[in-house]
C-alpha cells in the first residue's frame, strides 16, 4: 500500500541506534524496518544472512508500501568485542549488506546509507585527526568486517546513490558503551585494575551522543538528493577526550577526587587478560555469574591507538556539527550512576557486584535509595581512612627498623658462619643468625613498600600484605630457633604492631559496604552483642597470661635462659618441655604456643561489636585458634603423668588460661554461624558472607561497652555476660579435680588412675566449657564420665577398695549434677531451646482402686 510520505527502511530498526533513527524520522517519513524478529509495529521480518529471506522481505515491503524507497539506512549487524574470528561477521556484515543490496535493485531507491565505524582507519596520534581519506587498517574483526561491507557497498550499489557513515562510539546520557562503562564501572567500585592502564593515557577515543548521531543521519536523508552519488564521512566529536582525562573526569565526579593512573608493561598486561580468561573456566559461576572478564589479551595491544576526527566533510555535506560533548556528558551520565547504581548497572548490561546487590536490598528494606548506603559507606570510609594514615607511616619506620635490626643485634655480623647450638639437647640450626638476618632484612624492606603502598586508600591489599608479613615476623624466630632472644622479643613486637597497625586500628579492609554502614549491633533475639568490647576482653587476658608463660618456656626450649622454674614439681617444667613428647615437634612447641596466643589477641582486638556478621571469618578463626586448640592444652596436660611421669606447674596454669577462654568465645561463634545460616537461606553466596559479611533484617542496637560506668558494673559485664557458673558445675569442677587426683588422695595406681586422671581432665573441661549458657547443653557429657566411672573399677585394674568406693560416688554425683540447667541470664534466639534443653523424665501413673 503506497503513501504520500517518502518511505524510508532501516534495518535494524528495533536496535538502540535504530528505534532512536525511527523516532526522529518517523514525523516526515514512512519508516519501515526490518528485524530478524519484530516486536513493535511497522517491521517486517527479515534474516539478512540469507538471501531467500531478504527477497521474501523485499517482496512484502512491495505490496505494503510500493516500489519506491526514498533512503535505505543499514545498521543491522553482528558485532563482539573479541579477536576471535567468526562466520557471522562474514554471513551477517558482509553477505547480508549484499543479498540487501541486490534485493534493492527491482526498487527506485533515492538511496543507501550504510552505517560503518571510524575502526576502520589506521590510528593516529594526538593533535592529527583522521579525515575520510586516512589510511585504512582495521585491527579486529568487527571493523574488517565493516570495511569488507563497505567494499561490498561499493562494488554492489548499483545504480543506487550510497553514503557511507564512519561512526566514532555512540553513547547516550546512560552511558551505553562498553569500554566507557567497564571504565566507569570499576572508578565507581574502586577496583585496582581502575589505576593502572597499559598504554599510553595521552591517547582517547572519538566519541558521538546517540542524538547527535541520529540527526546525521536526519541531515543524510533530508539532503539525499543534494549528496554526490558515492560519499564517506566521519560522524563524531571533533575533540577526544584521552584516557587519563577521562579517568579524572569521571573520578572526580563520582568521588570527588582526582585518580592517579599507572602505565604498566604490555606484557604484563596481556598475560594478566589471559590468565583471568583462563581462569573464568574454572570459576564457579556462584562467584562470577558466569560473566566472562571484559579485558581481553588482544585489546592490551590497542591501548595506544588514538581516533580523532576531522569531521569537516559532515559540515559541508549534510550541515552537521555536534551539539553535545562527551565531557558535559559526562555529568549526567555519573550522576545517574551516582543516583541509582542497579538501574544503570542494568542499562549498561553490567553485572551487579555483590555488595551492591546488598545495598539495593538493604535499601529497599531501609525505604531509602541504594545510593544513600554507598555515599554513606564513601564518606565513613574515607574519614575513617583519613583519621588512621598514621598508623601506615608508623609502619614504614617499623619496616625500616626491621631492616636495621640484625645489625643492631649482632646477626649481620654472623652471616654465613655456623654458630652455637645452645637450645637443650643441642636442637636448632647452625645458620640461624644468618636466616634470621635475611628473613627480617627482606621483610622490613616489603613492609616499608606495602606500608607505602596503604596510604592509599583503594589498596586494601596492600595492608594485608602487610599484616601477612608481621604474621610471618611471629613464626620465624621459632622456625629459624633463633638463639637470640632481643632478635625473638623484636620480631614479635614488630610483627605484632605491624597487624594492629594495618587491619586492626584502622577497619579490616574487605568489609562489604553495606555490612559497614547498616545492620543490626545484637543478632535477632539476642538481647547484648556477643562481639562488645567486655565480652571479648576475659579472653584477651587469658591470652596475654598464656603468652606470657609460653614465652617463657620457649626461652628455655631455644636456650635463651638456662633453667625453667618451677614452684611444686622440682625439675618437673624442664623434665617435660624437653621430652620426646614435645621434641617431636621440629620446633618449639612453646614457641608455637605463644604465637597461638599472639594470634588470639590479634583477632581478639580486630573488628567492632558487629564483626560476628561483618567478619564472619575472622570469629571462626578466632573460635578455631581457642577451642580446638585449648582442646590441644588439655590433651597435653592429660598425658603429663601418663607419658612423662611428671608434672609442669606452668603448663598447668597456661592450660587453665586458655581453658578459661572457651565459654568466653561460644557466643560469638554462635552469633556467627546464625548469621550465615540466614543470609545463605536467604540465597547470599556463602563464600561471600563468609568474607566479606553483610547486614541483616532483626536484631537490636547494643549499649554495652561503657567504660564509663563503676568498675564493679564493668567486671560483671565483662564476667558474667553470657557465661555464668551454676552450683552444680561448679561442684561437677571440683569432682573433676578429685577425680584426677585419686592416685594421691585413694593410692590408685595403673589403669584406674590413669582412667581418672584422664577422665577427671575431661570432667573440668567439659564442666567449663558448660559455663556458657550456649554452651550449657555440654554438661551432658559429664553424664557419659558419671555412667564409665561406675563401671570401670570392673573392667580396669588398680583400684583400691576406697578407690572403688570413690569412683561409684563420683560416677553417681556426675549424673545427677549434669541434669540441672542452671541460671539463665541472657537471650540467643532461636538457640535457647537448645541451650535450655533438660531431659524429660516421665511421671508416673497412678491408678485410682475401687
């Protein structure tokens, strides 16, 4: 059906490029597109790959709108941002321009405007602008196809008049170009690949506003009959923005603040690309989302090309200049991100990250904008980061002392000679002064580099690698057996303030934003937060008691001293630390000790009363570094009398210290393992949660922590916060106690007292652990002791008449104490019943006689 207005076809009219041409012409035009699939009105469906359907399409374009076509505008097109070759660029680009073009040959066409790229031209440099007649050498497939359909155009036009438009990158307010919105995208989430660029940050890209674009192509048509019959012209911008001005654009427009950008190698460059394509295989999807990395190798070596155009052949032949520059744009175009980061994620086909998946769902929850939480966690971040620089600068002269310790502690000066084994039964190494010499050499020099490298606040690496090497500062003395004891104190104090300095003062970087900045103190049903201050404190120092008295065993183990005192057991301390027990361990085992100690005090002090949901993995750690290994302390002081025959005050004390600790730690650990069992139900990645942490709906502020009230007021709160000891626990403690003293109090000797011994051990620990009302159930334990000592003076030999006596009255009174729960003082929630639980011990019936 013929109409009075000129018919115009575009292909691939549905498109972004298209439906904007289709609005624009739509007021003086007949517009009729052709889409491998229609979804809107006046669309015919066509599959330009194939020459059958574009002679089907032609045919219906025919009888609906007449033999006469005013201009034919091809933008439908394959197109990939990879090196890879593929069979649709040739089926599509190239043989689909020309099955169109000799489908068009029956029409009167007044004429073809083929949409092109400016990647066809060679690249030049700043300051030399491309024209239409600059050199041509397309570096990927996509603009080789290009240029091939321009070819093609060229030789298979016809009679009908062609204009090819070399199109710059078209972006619109919402961005909508990949390369700019990977750009954007990591500033935005301050990804560290943001600051580095591999090529040469003076260079840029030519850009054009999708509305510009649209009205070249308005100019085009409107002048077709003015227009030579074959022309090429340049549509975009006349200025290019480089790199790095883009990258202080954009940085200072989404966080205020310019962004230093490093050149680095091309090679290095290209072999990261390609180990993160390679390593996409093996990613699972839960982490990535299946999404292939952006950057890939080939584009490392397209990092220097430079597109500038001359676009005075646009003004002469269709009156077209610009109206719009990327560099105003750019405002709106931030400001929409800054605005509301899904929608524009989305826009721009990028995957949410994570964390700001997270905040869009806390702020829907909140009633608030998902950009609130981030501007928000921005600000905090940044103060927070700016009040803690000190704690860097202090560790790059930490570094630097570290570097000038071994000469100051004579280790230098015993490079390369074999020096004196001085730890008991001649243990150690010859060359110790010389390892240690090298290790705190080259560990103070990277620390002063990483220490340098955090004053930044985008490199959160950086100060855990920091940490990581006062970390390796705590173990080395004791790996090397450093017959040095300043060398052994200053590693462990430079070390241990190396960490406090990097991740403790300042927060632990890593924490999800919306973890930081929303979420509740105390977990739902809780009724304090089991990670305040005073709850952690008790354990903190029992800690520094077993480090203390682990420090001192392991000077006498390395030679440092050369006795060990001991007030009750003689030379029982020395008996022990030196035996084949301990010495099977390659190093000292009291070295190892303390710097288990160190530890739980590091990860005692990090994070604030919330870590139990913002650092899940570090609560874990903390949990496994006391109750596994207070676990480890009692099963040593188990086989003191057993294996060695003797006893070690200290050991005994230090044992108790970190026995101590573990009713202290269950609540945490509770708290923690809730909260990822409900961010994973909720569908939260739980390798996410895990370490990075999140917020969650419920929960309550906590007013703890108010060392500002009595002293008596704060050591209750401190003692008696979800850990309280029962009469009954307190008794089933002392029963243990006796039970393993019955080889001195009933003269129970071979099986039976080492039963005892080892069972009475396991009554304490148990009766202990069950001071913490999460942990109360485990008093049912001392129930299974009750039930074996009052059979195993049958089954066991060495006991005594009064012996056997004690054992059936121990084994009784542990049953019937382990079945009161006790007090309750604090609230767990869903936990409670299970912290509360007693057995049910069924009454019985009586029967009413006539």
């Amino acid at each position: 059906m013929a109409t009075d207005r000129p018919v115009v076809l575009v292909t691939g009219s549905e498109g972004r490029i298209g439906s904007a041409i289709v609005a624009q012409l739509s007021d003086a035009y007949t517009v009729v597109g052709f889409e491998r699939q229609c979804k809107g009105q006046n669309c015919i469906e066509a599959d330009i790959s194939s020459e059958a359907g574009v002679a089907e399409a032609c045919a219906a374009l025919r009888r609906q709108h007449g033999g006469r076509i005013a201009s034919v505008i091809h933008l439908a097109a394959f197109y990939e941002f990879s090196d890879a070759p593929n069979p649709l660029y040739e089926a599509v680009n190239v043989r689909g321009t020309q099955n169109l073009l000799r489908a068009l040959q029956s029409f009167e066409v007044g004429q073809f405007i083929y949409a092109s790229t400016m990647l066809v031209h060679a690249p030049t440099s700043p300051g030399i602008p491309i024209t239409e007649d600059s050199p041509l050498d397309p570096a990927w497939p996509y603009p080789q196809s290009k240029l091939a359909a321009e070819r093609v155009v060229a030789g298979a036009r016809g009679h009908i008049p062609s204009l090819v438009l070399r199109l710059a990158g078209v972006y619109t307010d919402d961005c909508e170009v990949p390369s700019l919105a990977q750009q954007a995208m990591r500033i935005f989430e301050r990804q560290m690949l943001s600051r580095v660029f591999p090529g040469d940050a003076t260079h840029g890209q030519a850009f054009v506003h999708l509305d510009d674009a649209v009205r070249a192509f308005r100019a085009a048509v409107d002048r077709r009959a003015r227009l030579p019959p074959e022309a090429v012209v340049l549509i975009g911008e006349p200025v290019s923005e480089s790199y790095e001005a883009l990258q202080n654009l954009i940085a200072r427009l989404l966080n205020g603040e310019p962004w230093e950008t490093r050149q680095i190698p091309k090679t290095l460059a290209a072999a990261g690309a390609w180990m993160q394509n390679k390593a996409e295989v093996v990613v699972p999807d839960a982490i990535d989302h299946g999404q292939k990395p952006f950057i890939q190798p080939f584009m490392v070596g397209l990092a220097d090309d430079h597109y500038e155009l001359d676009i005075a052949r646009a003004e002469s032949l269709l009156g077209w200049r610009p109206e719009h520059r990327l560099r105003r744009s750019l405002q709106t175009m931030m400001a929409r991100l800054r605005s509301d980061p899904p929608a524009w994620y989305k826009r721009n086909k990028l995957q949410l990250p994570l964390w700001l998946e997270a905040a869009q769902e806390a702020a829907g929850e909140a009633g608030k904008p998902s950009a609130q939480i981030v501007a928000d966690y921005n600000m905090l971040d940044r103060a927070e980061h700016q009040r803690t620089l000190w704690c860097h600068f202090a560790n790059i002269a930490l570094g630097l002392w570290l570097m000038a310790s071994p000469s100051v502690f004579g280790l230098a000066q015993q490079w390369m000679a074999p020096g004196a084994l001085v730890a008991p039964n001649g243990r150690g190494l010859v060359y110790s002064a010389s390892y240690m010499t090298a290790s705190d050499m080259l560990a103070g020099a990277l620390v002063a580099l990483f220490a340098l490298l955090s004053l930044s606040r985008d490199f959160g690496w950086a100060r855990w690698s920091t940490a990581a090497l006062g970390l390796w500062l705590l173990f080395a003395p004791v790996l090397f057996w450093t017959p040095s004891a300043a060398a052994y104190a200053n590693d462990t104090l430079v070390g241990t303030l190396l960490i406090v300095f990097a991740v403790a003062i300042p927060s632990a970087p890593g924490i999800s934003p919306v973890a930081r900045v929303s979420g509740p103190d105390a977990p739902p049903g809780w009724d304090y937060s089991p990670a305040g201050w005073t709850n952690r404190l008790p354990i903190i120092i029992l800690a520094f008691v077993g480090l203390f008295i682990s420090r001192y065993l392991s000077a006498f183990q390395l030679g440092h001293i050369d006795a060990a005192w001991d007030p009750f057991f003689g030379a029982g301390t020395e008996a022990i630390i030196t035996s084949s027990v301990l010495e099977a361990w390659p190093v000292s085992d009291a070295g190892l000790g303390a710097t288990v100690y160190v530890l739980e005090i590091l990860t005692g002090v990090i994070g604030d009363k919330r870590r139990w949901r913002t650092m899940p993995w570090l609560v874990l750690l903390f949990g496994i570094l006391i109750v596994p290994l207070g676990g480890v302390s009692v099963f040593f002081i188990i086989i003191q009398p057993i294996l060695i025959g003797t006893w070690c005050t200290l050991c005994l004390v230090g044992a108790l210290a970190m026995l101590l600790q573990i009713p202290y730690s269950f609540d945490e650990i509770l708290a923690t393992l809730q909260f990822l069992k409900a961010r994973i139900r909720q569908g939260r990645p739980w390798w996410y949660v895990l370490l990075r942490g999140d917020t969650m709906d419920g929960g309550s502020a906590d007013y703890s922590d108010n060392f500002d009230a009595p002293i008596g007021s704060i050591l209750r709160e401190m003692l008696l916060t979800g850990v309280n000891a029962p009469w009954t626990l307190v008794a089933s403690t002392v029963l243990g106690v006796l039970i393993m003293s019955t080889r001195l109090l009933f003269d129970t000797d071979g099986q039976g007292a080492d039963s005892d011994h080892m069972v009475g051990s396991l009554v304490v620990t148990f009766s202990i652990m069950a001071w913490a009302e999460v942990a109360r159930p485990l008093r049912f334990v001392n129930a299974l002791f009750g039930a074996w000592l009052l059979v195993a003076p049958w089954f066991l030999d060495g006991y005594t008449a009064i012996g056997t006596v004690a054992s059936l009255l121990f084994g009784a009174a542990l049953i019937a104490l382990s079945y009161p729960a006790g007090r309750f003082l604090s609230h767990f929630g869903a936990w409670d019943k299970i912290a509360q639980a007693r057995p049910r011990i069924p009454a019985k019936r009586r029967h009413a006689h006539a």
